[in-house]
C-alpha cells in the first residue's frame, strides 16, 4: 500500500527504470509524457493528475484509486464553504464623492448626480467635485442656489 509522504521514493508510469521522491514525480511525469508520447499513451487519472494510466486499465484504476477517497471529500467540504462565501458578495462603493452635497436631499439632486458621476469618472477628485458643481449649476439653473448645501464651498 502507498502512503502519501512526498519523501516516498515512486516510480515514473512511463519508465519503470525511473524513481524519484514523490515530490518529484509531477515535474518528471510532464517530461516524460513528452518524452514517450510517440510509443506510450497513457491516460490522466481524474483524481490525481501525476496517475498516468494505460487505456486497458483506466477503468480499474478510477475505481480503486487511493486518491479517489481524498478528492471526494475535499470537493463536498470545499462546495460547502463556497456557498457561505459567496451567498454575500460585498459590492464597494469606490469613492465617498457626495460628502459636499448630502445634507440637503433632494431626490432631483441625487438623481442630476448619479449621472454626473458616471460621465465624470476618471476626473481626480477635485476636479469630480467641481464637475459636480459646475454640473448643477448647468442642470438645474437658477434652482441651484435655493437647494445649495450649507457645506458647500465656494468654487475659485
Ligand atoms: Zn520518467
Ligand atoms: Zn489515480
């Protein structure tokens, strides 16, 4: 029976003639497969790719493979803790740029805004905030002044 100490001593499945430490094997299978591909071709077991084996015993050997076992629990613990993971993806706003202008809410500000954040994006900070201003004050004309935030400073 093989133990799985990456230390073990293993034989390539190309060439008998071939040991290595198991730590190994992987790195001299890829050049071995190279190697032999004309005269060998052996099948890639689905549950450890370093198993190489032939057709005629493929069958067999997914059956009774040692690492069948270990890739069957790993995949059902693994699918377990995905779905926590992902039943909550954070979505991240990637800039507080309406500090200036939230005191006094108003559903056709913040709506003139969304859009201006979008057309302004790429503009470094200061100048976004300007945009924004020089934005309402386009958009919204004379209205401007009456629903101008007290926070709000004066532009140069
Ligand atoms: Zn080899
Ligand atoms: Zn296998």
């Amino acid at each position: 029976m093989e133990s799985m100490n990456p230390r073990d001593l293993v034989v390539c499945p190309y060439n008998k003639a071939h040991t290595m430490l198991r730590n190994k094997l992987q790195k001299h299978v890829m050049k071995c497969k190279e190697i032999y591909k004309d005269e060998i071709e052996l099948l890639i077991c689905p549950f450890n790719n370093v198993h190489r084996v032939p057709a005629a015993e493929f069958h067999q050997h997914t059956k009774s493979c040692e690492d069948r076992k270990i890739i069957l629990h790993y995949q059902l613990s693994q699918a377990a803790e995905l779905n926590e993971e992902t039943k909550h993806e954070k979505i991240e706003a990637d800039e507080n740029w309406d500090d200036t202008c939230v005191e006094n809410y108003n559903p056709e500000i913040y709506a003139s805004q969304a859009t201006i954040v979008r057309e302004s994006k790429g503009l470094f900070r200061a100048q976004r905030k300007q945009f924004i201003k020089q934005e309402h004050r386009r958009i919204l004309g004379e209205e401007y002044d009456d629903v101008k935030p007290p926070k709000a400073r004066k532009v140069k």
